[in-house]
C-alpha cells in the first residue's frame, strides 16, 4: 500500500550524457515489487514552475538492494534542475509504491523487454532482482539509444549476461542500427507469440513499438506498456 515518507538523498550518480542515478535510504516498511514507481517530491525547493515540484520514478533499484535508485535523463526543468543540485543528505519526500507493470507469473514463457533509453529502469530493477531471485525466466533486453554513451548502465547488462543464464542483451545504437525494428526481435526470438512483451520508453518509442509488435502478430495481451508521459517532445539534437 503506498505511504508517504521523507527519506535522505545518499548519493547521486552521472549513469549517461545528462542522465543521473539517485540513490535514496530506504525507509523501515517501504516494500516495492521490480517495475513498480514511486512519486517523488522536492522539499522547499529553491525555484519551481506550473508542471510542480512531484514527478513519478520507476524505481531502479531491485527490491532487495539496500536503497532505492531512481534514474533520469535531466533536462533542463526547474524540477530537475533542483534535483540535480541537491546536496547529499537533503530530504526529499516519496510516495509510493504504485503500479502493476510486473513480470508475469508463467516463468517458462520467455520476457522480452523493449526498451528506449531512460525506459530501461524498471528492466534493471527486475533483472537485479533476478540475480537473487534465480528464477527460470529466458529474459531478453533490447535497449534502444542513440549512442552508446546515452545508454545508462550498459555495461552493468554486460556483465548480467554471464551472472544470469537465460540472459540475451541487444544493444541498439539508433545513429548505426537505425530503429529497433521487427527484423531484430525475430533474428533473437524463435517463437515470437509464446512471449510477454514490456515495452518502456517516452511516448513516441511506446507507440512505434506498439505498431511493430502487431506487425509480428503478437497478441496484445501478451504487451504490457509502461509511457514515460512527460517525455512527449523530442530531446535537442546532440
Ligand atoms: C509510470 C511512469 C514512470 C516514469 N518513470 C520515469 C523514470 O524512471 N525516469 C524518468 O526520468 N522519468 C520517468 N517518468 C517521467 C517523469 O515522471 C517526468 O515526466 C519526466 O522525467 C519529465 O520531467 P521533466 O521535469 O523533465 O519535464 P516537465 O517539467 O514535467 O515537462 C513536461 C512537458 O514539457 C516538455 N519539456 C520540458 N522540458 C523540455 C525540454 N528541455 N525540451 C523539450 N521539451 C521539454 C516535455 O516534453 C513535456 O511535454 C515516468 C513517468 C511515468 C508516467
């Protein structure tokens, strides 16, 4: 059941090009499930505008680590601004958790992530989670960026690849390999319908995706979509 608490900001971490890790305590009855959010809150911050100073994180972090990690691109918005700047151990107030974006239960169906760039949070959490967790799943994690030094914790999924055994990660670098198209999943996947699909990222990614999945047939309720709304205009080139 969501609760509201006012927790410390421990560390905060450059993760990509304008992206940044928050790392919060946990507070004592504060328990969450991989995929789920959180709305976090600035405290009398310093300046603010009409969009307020509450936005919802997926939580990054996996349920069993120790803190709680958010992740962000950090654009320049009063709310991120303010967050960027925020000296450890200043207090921020979360709320949560919230939500039902959570792996299937069937552990012999395969999970198939799709990602685009700050999308990949709650893909990390349950990943994470699995190195604990040890459960049969076949994961695979096609993780959409422009570049690789827009990619946060890439090489953390590197190093997934020999900790979990059914793990394939697909790297996509958008400016070599072009999109992420149905050509790619089917190269990765044998039996394209027998799979569950999660597909996170900003508006304009959910929506390409949702029209390369029904290409290949996929039934939708096999797709779950998590919209990072707020994400609806397109970065300034880089
Ligand atoms: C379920 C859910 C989970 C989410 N999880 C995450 C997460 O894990 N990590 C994460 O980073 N975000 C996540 N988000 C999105 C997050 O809540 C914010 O909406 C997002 O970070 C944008 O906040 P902002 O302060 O940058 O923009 P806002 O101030 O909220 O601005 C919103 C509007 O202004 C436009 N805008 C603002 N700044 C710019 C700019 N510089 N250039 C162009 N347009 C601009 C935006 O496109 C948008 O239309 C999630 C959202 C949802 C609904």
């Amino acid at each position: 059941m969501a609760a509201t608490y006012q927790v410390k900001l421990i560390d905060k971490r450059e993760l990509a090009r304008e992206t940044f890790g928050f790392y919060f305590e946990k507070p004592e009855g504060f328990h969450y499930k991989s995929g789920q959010t959180l709305r976090l809150t600035l405290l009398n911050p310093p300046e603010t505008d009409e969009q307020g100073n509450t936005r919802i994180f997926t939580i990054a972090s996996a349920p069993y680590e120790k803190n709680i990690l958010t992740a962000s691109r950090l654009r320049d918005t009063a709310f991120k601004r303010v967050l960027k700047s925020l000296p450890l151990n200043s207090k921020v107030e979360i709320r949560g958790p919230y939500g039902d974006f959570l792996l299937h239960q069937e552990t012999a169906k395969p999970a198939v992530f799709l990602a685009g760039g700050i999308g990949i949070t709650p893909f990390r959490s349950m990943l994470v989670q699995n190195l604990e967790e040890k459960l049969p799943y076949s994961f695979f994690l096609f993780y959409s960026n422009r570049k690789p030094e827009d990619a946060a914790f890439l090489e953390e999924f590197h190093l997934l690849k020999n900790q979990i055994k059914k793990f394939t990660f697909i790297p996509i670098m958008t400016t070599v390999d072009g999109h992420l198209n149905g050509d790619m999943i089917k190269k990765h996947l044998g039996d394209l319908t027998s799979a569950v699909y999660y597909v996170v990222g900003p508006p304009a990614m959910v929506s390409g995706m949702r029209e390369v999945l029904q290409s290949l047939a996929v039934p939708s309720d096999q797709i779950k979509i998590e919209e990072f709304e707020g994400y609806s205009l397109k970065p300034a080139p880089h």
